[in-house]
C-alpha cells in the first residue's frame, strides 16, 4: 500500500541526467533556496555512459546502468524519469516504479501522449502518484492549472505555441527574411534546435504536448493516432512576410476544441491576426489560451524548454509529492473519461486560408490564378502581388473567403498542372478571431 501521508523527506532516483536530468541535480543542489515544504535526497542515478561529463557531480550517487533496476531499489521513494521516448526504458522504467510502490514523475511527453492511458491506469490501479508537469510547456504551469486550478470551467478550446524551436525559427524567418534551411542550421548553432531537430519541426513534438492538454482539459482518454499533425518546414520566409502585410503572423498552432460532440485535435501552421495573444509570442517562448464557460480566456506564456526551466517543472511536481495523494494523473479516473477524439480530418472544415506562391513569370498568370479560384466557387478577401525578384518570379499571397480545404487542394492541383506557379504553393489556415 502506498503511504498518502504528507511527507517531510523524499528519496529519488533520477533516470536520464542529460539536459533535464542535470538541470534537476544542480537544482537540488539548491533547495535551501527554494521553497519546497521537504528534503529532497537524490539516492541513485542512472544514464548510459558512466564517464560523460555533465557539469554536475554525480560521484557522490549510487549508479545504475539500468533504470529499470534503479526504479524498484529499496531506497527510492520516486523515481524521476528524465530518458525519454514513449517505448524502452523510458516506459520499462516508469512501469517498474508504478509496479513496486515508487510515485514517478516525468518529462516525457511522447510517453504521456503514446501511453498515458496504459500508465495512467496502472497509476491508479497501484493507487499511485503520476505526475508529468515538464513534459508540456516547460517551466508554464499548464498540466496542473488544467488538471487543478481550473477543473471548474467547461473548456471550449485549448491553443498554444508549443514547440519553441518552430516559434524561433518562423520568428527569425520573419525578422531576417532568411530561408527555412538557413535559420534552422544557425538555430542548431545557437542550441535553439537539437542536431535531430525532426520531433520539432514536423510538428509531432508539439502534437504529444496538445494531445496530453487536450486528454486533461476535456476528459479524454490520449489517443495520439487522433492528431491531425503538419510542420513547418514547407513555410517560406515569403509567406511570413506577405503575411504580414495582411497583419497576420504565421505561428505553428497546436490546439484541440470540442466541435460537433467530438474534440478535434491539431497542429499546423496557421495565420493568427497580430492581435491575438499567440501573435505576440517571439522566440523560443511557448504560449497556452485556453478558453471556456465562466471564465472567457486565459493566456499562459514562458520559457518551454531547456534545462532550468523544465527541471523547474520538474521541481514542482517533487514539491507536489511531499502533501500526499495527487489524484489521478489526467484529471478524471481513466474509466471516466468519455470524451471522444474526432477520427475526422479537419480538412472539410469551413475556414479562410492563406495561399503563398510564387508566380512563373509569363503573362495572364495572375489572372489565371484569380479564374482557377472563381471556378472553384471560391471569393478571395485580400490579395498581394509583389514585385518579381533576380529569379523573375512574383511572390503572391492571398487570403480566401471561408472554403474548405480540400476545395483549395483541387485549386492547387489545377494550378500545378497549367505551370501557373513557379514553386509548390503553401495554404495555410487563417484564424480570423484576435
Ligand atoms: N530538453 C528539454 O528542454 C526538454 C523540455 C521538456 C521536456 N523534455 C523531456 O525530458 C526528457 C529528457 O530530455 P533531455 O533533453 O534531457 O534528453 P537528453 O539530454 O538526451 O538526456 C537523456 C538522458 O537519458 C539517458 N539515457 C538514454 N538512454 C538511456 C538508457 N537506455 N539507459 C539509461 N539512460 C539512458 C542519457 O544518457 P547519457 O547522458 O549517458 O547519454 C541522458 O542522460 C525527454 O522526455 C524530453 O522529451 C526535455
């Protein structure tokens, strides 16, 4: 049986000392400064390699090469599991620990957002503690806000910039007009990217975060299979520019809203008018609105990664475990989680949407461009031409009348066939509200 009694002393066994995992030893070597209402005693570690350096000293720690091992050791009371990945040790690890008594606290989305409902049930069924604050937003308070401070409102919609790396990039590819590629490699250079930057820039990073917000703030057992999920990397820095005269900003949006019964789930770029409050988020800043009945609309922002922020977070839900019982890990039991992921792709919806090409330079084909969409039934709400540049071709932006996607995909397929646009065009949804 697990002991609910408030705690006064912790004992833990730290999984992964990489990024995070180091971040959280230099930050317990802190806790006379911070305000936590216990000790904490790191007991054992464990990483791959025993001789890495990693800016903190681990010599004084029992290792484990195994942290499957560590996590049933007699003498931790909570493992922390900083490895990551939804499969593996990661997932062996935090299943040992739930299995032999030990509260777990992670960083990992993937295995939140691909396995949260496995392990949350085994969280429960042991009457255990799970808690995965750092694994959405970093250092923002958005898993126990949700779960917590704000279980009395009924959500329509949660939205966010999710994914610092995207939001650095599309706001460097604004700022400097720089391509895609260029700003991505200078990003890795900085430390804003990983060398692997593909989890990031496809989008499936901030998908696992919105799928984790998405199954608290509307009772929903995780599903990943049901996130619609588009990166960034198609953008090009003329889009962000031509979207910008429209007062637009292009931010990849992760966000998931109730819609016919159902909760859609998505991540794409989208266009956001430059008053709304994800617009202003620059940078590697993250950013959460979620809305909903009282409360209108809340907005969350700051630092959603690196290695203080994030052991922070991670910090948090340490100082969480020293009160006693958590509740369950998603908010509601998991038996009770009905709400239901939409399997339909949101592709039919009604929207306006952006479209960014760049045009052959020949004559009549702007106007076939505007025939092309007439055809379609389509009406456009605005339109920009810009003047040709050194490669003789027109940059063009316009914003639709509210259509559904899959009109504008046959739009683009008969453009492509009459060589009308000199590159492959981008669409993008446009999110008229501020
Ligand atoms: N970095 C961030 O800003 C951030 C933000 C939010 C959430 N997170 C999440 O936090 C977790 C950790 O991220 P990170 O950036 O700290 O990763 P990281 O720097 O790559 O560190 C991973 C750690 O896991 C260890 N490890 C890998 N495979 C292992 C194995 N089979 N057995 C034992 N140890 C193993 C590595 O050992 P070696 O050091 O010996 O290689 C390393 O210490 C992930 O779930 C990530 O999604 C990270």
């Amino acid at each position: 049986m697990i002991d609910h009694a408030p705690k006064t002393h912790l004992r833990l066994g730290v999984a992964g000392i990489g990024t995070v995992g180091a971040g959280l030893l230099k930050l317990i070597e802190r806790q006379d400064e911070l305000r936590l209402p216990g000790r904490l005693e790191v007991t054992a570690v464990s990483a791959r390699s025993r001789s890495r350096n990693r800016g903190v000293d681990v010599s004084g720690y029992r290792w484990f090469d195994d942290p499957v091992e560590m996590a049933t050791a007699d003498d931790i009371d909570v493992l922390v599991e900083l490895v990551g990945g939804s499969d593996g040790p990661a997932k062996l690890a935090v299943e040992a620990a739930l299995k032999a008594g030990k509260a777990v606290v992670t960083a990992n989305k993937a295995l939140i957002a691909e396995r949260g409902l496995e392990i949350s049930k085994l969280a429960e069924s042991r009457d255990n503690h799970l808690l995965f604050e750092a694994a959405v937003a970093g250092a923002v308070p958005i898993v126990r806000a949700l779960r917590n401070s704000l279980s009395g409102v009924i959500v329509s919609r949660v939205s966010g910039i999710l994914n610092g790396t995207c939001n650095y990039i599309l706001s460097e590819m604004l700022r400097t007009g720089a391509a895609y590629e260029d700003v991505l490699a200078d990003a890795q250079r900085l430390g804003f990217a990983e060398a692997d930057p593909y989890l990031d820039v496809s989008g499936i990073d901030a998908a696992h975060k919105v799928m984790i917000l998405a199954s608290i703030a509307f009772g929903a057992q995780p599903d990943f299979s049901k996130v619609f999920v588009e990166g960034v990397s198609d953008i090009e820095a003329m889009d962000l520019q031509l979207a910008d005269k429209f007062d637009y900003r292009i931010k990849l949006v992760a966000e998931a809203y109730r819609a016919n019964g159902e909760i859609g789930c998505r991540v794409a770029p989208v266009l956001v008018r430059k008053d709304h409050p994800l617009a202003q988020i620059g940078g590697p800043l993250n950013a959460v609105v979620v809305e909903g009945e009282p409360i209108g609309r809340l907005t969350f922002t700051g630092p959603g990664a690196g290695a203080g922020p994030t052991a922070a977070a991670v910090m948090g839900d340490l100082a969480r475990l020293f009160e006693g019982r958590s509740g369950p890990p998603l908010g509601k039991l998991t038996g009770d989680l009905e709400g239901r992921f939409s399997s339909r792709a949101p592709s039919e919806d009604m929207a306006s949407f952006f479209i960014g090409a760049r045009l052959a330079d020949r004559s009549g084909v702007f106007a076939a461009l505007t025939e092309a969409l007439a055809e379609a039934d389509v009406s456009i709400d605005k339109i920009i031409q810009d003047s040709a540049g050194e490669d003789e071709t027109a940059p063009v932006a316009l914003i639709t009348h509210p259509t559904s996607r899959s009109t504008l995909e046959g739009v683009l397929a008969a453009i492509s066939e009459q060589a009308i646009a000199a590159d492959k065009p981008r669409l993008f949804r446009v999110e008229t509200r501020s």
